[in-house]
C-alpha cells in the first residue's frame, strides 16, 4: 500500500492507520496526542488562503517544532508553526 500525506481540510485530519482511514477534528485532544506521536512527522494543509506542508523537525537542545513549508512563485518559503501543543487551525 502506498503511503499516503496527512490532510487537514475544513478543520478535520484524515490519515491512514494501516488500511483504515481516520478523522481527527484540528484542536481536539486526539489531534495533540496525534502531532506528539514520535511517528507522526508531516500533514499537509489545505485552506482557502493557502495551502502549506507541514513538518516536525528535532533540534539540537531538545524537544520538535513544527515548521510549515510553501512554494510560491518558484521558491520554497518556511515559516515557523510552533511546538504541538501550540497548533491550531
């Protein structure tokens, strides 16, 4: 099976669990165990004024942020997202 991106649209993640696929609405307490989950490394965005990739990334001193990554007019732009318990929609 191929492995498929997270997708967050209209404030609900969908993603695999082997076969079976499962919501998540953005902002429950599913949503902060799912982006804690050492497993859990990237989702992408889908949102009326936009749409951006999401990553984990571990640094040096410890603990993961999340950054969003975009490309626009040919360049790839990141901006930082915040630690897990910080993202929202």
């Amino acid at each position: 099976m191929a492995r498929t991106t997270p997708q967050v649209t209209d404030s609900v993640l969908v993603y695999h669990d082997g076969a079976q696929a499962q919501t998540v609405p953005v902002g429950s307490v599913a949503w902060q165990e799912w982006l804690k989950d050492a497993r859990t490394t990237t989702f992408h965005v889908n949102h009326q004024r936009g749409s951006f990739t999401a990553r984990k990334e571990q640094r040096q001193r410890g603990g993961s942020y999340w950054y969003a990554y975009r490309t626009q007019g040919g360049r790839l732009h990141k901006g930082y997202l915040g630690r897990a318990e910080e993202l929202t929609l």
